[in-house]
C-alpha cells in the first residue's frame, strides 16, 4: 500500500476489531471505496498477525513504522484489484 489514511484511536474501552471497523468505515465514506488492509504497531496486537478482521475483511498486518494507537488504513492493489 502506498497511499492509505492515518486514524487515532486510543480509547482502552474499544475492542481492536471495532476501531478497524470505524476506521474503515470513515475511508469508506470519504474516498469511496473499501479499504482491505490496515497496518498498526506490534504492540497492539497480541501476537503477529496477518488475518483478516472477521468483521470487515480487511487484512491486518503489524509495522513499527506506525505509532501505537494509530492505524494505517487504505487499499492494497494485490489484495483486491477493483478496489472493494
């Protein structure tokens, strides 16, 4: 992914999969299209991963790159080609 959205969330009552769900949402709304993959910081997550999110099917993969508490969100062109 070279282009995505940067969202913050550090609400501690939020479950993981819910804040992927409102970021995706956002992206939605905003650029039109659905993303399919979001990068976050190792520490969010308990142990790698690069499992989909049930919920909204989108591919989380975990980069020190992004700061904890942010989530890097957009359209990965490999994933899915049409961008939906």
């Amino acid at each position: 992914m070279n282009i995505g959205m940067l969202w913050f969330d550090n609400d501690p009552k939020t479950e993981f999969s819910i804040k992927i769900e409102r970021a995706a949402s956002y992206y939605h709304e905003k650029y039109g299209k659905k993303p399919n993959v979001c990068f976050v910081h190792p520490s969010m997550l308990q142990a790698p991963s690069s499992d989909k999110n049930n919920r909204c099917e989108i591919e989380v993969r975990t980069t020190k790159s992004v700061l904890p508490n942010h989530f890097w969100i957009g359209i990965n062109g490999t994933l899915s080609p049409n961008g939906t």
